[in-house]
C-alpha cells in the first residue's frame, strides 16, 4: 500500500443536483484532492449535469467510486470524519476543518486511510451516516446566518487539508507500524456484538432498543481500535456464547 | 471612529453576475462579515439577480455602498488587499489568506481601516486596482487547476477572517459536556471483564493467559471512554451471564 500522493477520500452521500456534484469535484482539485466517492446519488451515474460542472476536475468523477451503501464507501477506511453543521446528540469529538485536517495528516502518516463524509444538499447526513464517523467537522460559520452549500463546505475541508500539508511534515508517530482496523472490520464488529446481544434479550425494553442500539455502533466508531483489539473484541463476545451453551 | 465590530471591508470591483454578488454576500455573511462594497457593477444596481440569491444575506446588498471607481470605493481605507489569481510581476507583498487575515487584525487592532479587493468573474483585477493595493493575497491552489469563482474566493478569505478572530475555536464542544470514565471506573470495568472472562474460559491456553489479561487491560486503558460507555459495557456483560445463566 504505497500511496503516492495519500490523502483523504471524500465520500460525497446521497448528492442531489448534479451541478453540486461537479462544483464539489472542482473544489477537491482546486486543492489537490482527486479522491471522490459517490454514495446512492439522486439522479443515477454517470450524470451528465456533473460532467458539464466539473470541466476541468472531469476525471474526478471518472474515476469516482460508484457505491450503494455509506458502509459501502466507507470499507477500507479506518478513520471517517461526518461534516454537519448541526449538533445531534452524539457523543462524538466535534472539531473545525483545521483540526480535521491536522487530524487526517498524523493518521495517514500512520498508515490509516480517512475518508470525510458530506450529506446530500438539503437535508445533511442522516445520524445512521454519523454514528460511523469518529469525529464530526464542524465549520465555526456565524451562528446567525449558516447557509454553505455542498461545493463550499468541500471547498473549504480541501483548502484546510493542503494549507495543513503544504507545510511541515507531520511528526513521526509512536503507533506508526499499528494495524488500524478498517471500517467493515468495525462494522463487522458492531454487527457481531448486535446480535449476539439481541439473542441474549439486551436490547430492552423494545421501545429503547434503537436508541441503545445507536448509541453501543456509536461507541465502537469512537474507539480507535486495531486489528488485534477487534479479534479480541470478537474472541471475547464468541467465548460468552460457548460458556452459554455448555451451560 | 468606534465601530462596534470591526472588520474588513469588501470590495467587489466590476461585478458581472448578479448571481454572483448575491452569492459573495452570502459567503460574507457565513463568517460575520457584513461590510460590501460593490464598484461599478455591470448590470447597475440595485441588481434582482443579486438580490434572488443573497436570500438571508440580502441586507449587506441593501447597505452596500455602490462606488463608481475603485479609488472611491477606498477612499477611507489605510490597507489594502488585492486577490489575484497570478502574480502580475509587480512588486509587492505576496500572502496567503490566512498571513492577509492576521495583517488585517492587527491593522484594525492599531486602527485602520482595512479593504480587500476582488476582481470580475472572468478577468480579475486590472493591474490598475492592484496598483492601489498594499498586497496581494493568493489562494494557494492546485497549479494545475485553478478554478475558484468570485464568492469562492470570497468565502475562503471571510473564513480565514472568522478563524482568525474568533477567541475558542468550538473544538470538541459536544464533547465538553461529556463526563469521563474516572481512572477507578476504568478500573473497576477492566477488573469485572478480566473475572468474568476467567470464568468463562476466555484466558486459555493458562501459558498465554498473562499476556491476554495485559492485552485486554491495555485495550480498555487506550479507550476514550465516557462513564455512560462503562455502564453500557458492564450492562453487556451482566447480560451475557444472565443469558448463561437462563440456560
């Protein structure tokens, strides 16, 4: 996995207008970035209305991966950031751009892979889309007056990523050789422990059980796990049900 | 001269699309900066186009003050910026958004009055109006594709202004509520897996039993978990033993 130019994935869910979609694409490149992903879009793919917007950063959208499911996008990924320009409730660290930014470098350099994911136009991302993310992006806009749309919020996430990175390098990390779990091992994890724990009645009384099911995929996407940590994880939940079953 | 906010002012020169000044008055507007000013615009003024798509950002076109010139529009200006895409080989000081935002507040902090100068859509500033600049600020894009529109470059300089001068960033500000798992807890939630694991069989073989029980202890000890987590995991492990127990 030699990378020559690594960099964040940009996950671009649900898009609606497809001009949104080429001006986002535009102001990955204005950046440097030219790693889009396309989840569910509105109107099919390709969509000749991104084309014609995206000009110059067509190859963007070219060589765009086409996905069902934000887990979907989200596969080889070990580290997601949700932009959102609302709080939701979620126990989840909230940081500007900057910070992100700052955040994606060390851990590219640590060998991770970080995608940032940005909801369709109206409505944002949906808080099944957030509970996959370890961080949420919040750009300090005027709480009076919060009006960015799609290709400027993407714009500015781009323009903080090569303002971090065309700078100093990061410093070496002490975890540098760790093997981050990747997103479907995550989702995987998640899944195991949801259902085991289904069968064994916890998720009760039933008018709770989203919630508590929200919030236990929520604490599994805050935790920087590596691979070892998850088989340990799997181990442990796997050895509970054997120790039931011999009774 | 007491200006309750003080901050600078922008100087839209020769604006072609009304679309487009209304879209650099919603960038402005974004991160607080509600002084235009408009020099010249080439469908006159006021502009229903401009208007249409300022939406909730409609009175800094109400309260901008149209110029018939560029020496007009900075009458009262003691530092100005010009942003330009390419370097006109006029010798000045070059900065990035972010140095020209800093020079900004400490001029105004000592006094001035500070302007930025935006160029038309297609051509940008004529070598006239960067004559009559202090510096220029160029956005530091992609050299293979530069691309910004007018409320782009706009946006970005607004934002570096707000992240200039806005004291706290809100960084981890869903997390600032949160309480932590104190050290006993982790402790205590450590010690109660390490019991029922031990129970279960988990630690096997009793050669290797060690070196797990440090694994797993190192595994929760690396965790950011909140005291709402630790209840949650207890919760799943007391219920793991019930469901044993229930046979």
């Amino acid at each position: 996995m030699s990378d020559p130019s690594p960099q964040p994935a940009f996950v671009l869910v649900r898009p609606q207008m497809g001009e949104n979609i080429g001006g986002a694409a535009r102001a990955m490149w204005n950046f440097g970035l030219d790693r889009m992903r396309v989840v569910a879009p509105r109107d099919g793919w390709p969509n000749s209305k991104a084309v014609a917007m995206a000009s110059g950063a067509g190859r963007l959208l070219d060589e765009a991966r086409l996905c069902a499911t934000t887990a979907e996008a989200l596969e080889d990924c070990t580290y997601v950031f949700a932009t959102t320009a609302r709080a939701r409730g979620l126990t989840k660290p909230v940081v500007t751009p900057e910070r992100a930014m700052e955040l994606a470098q060390d851990k590219i350099a640590a060998g991770g892979r970080v995608a940032v994911l940005f909801g369709p136009e109206r409505a944002g991302l949906e808080n099944d889309d957030i509970a996959r993310a370890n961080a949420i992006i919040n750009v300090p806009v005027n709480p009076e007056f919060a009006s960015l749309n799609l290709a400027q919020c993407v714009l500015l996430t781009a323009y903080e990523w090569r303002r971090r990175t065309s700078m100093a390098p990061p410093e070496t990390m002490e975890m540098a050789k760790t093997e981050w779990a990747s997103h479907v091992e995550m989702d995987k994890l998640a899944q195991h422990y949801e259902e085991r724990l289904d069968e064994a009645g916890f998720f009760f009384p039933p008018t709770k059980a989203e919630g508590m099911k929200m919030n236990l995929r929520n604490l599994w996407s805050r935790m920087p796990l590596t691979r070892a940590d998850v088989q340990m994880l799997h181990g442990i939940l796997r050895q509970m049900v054997r120790w039931k079953d011999r009774g």
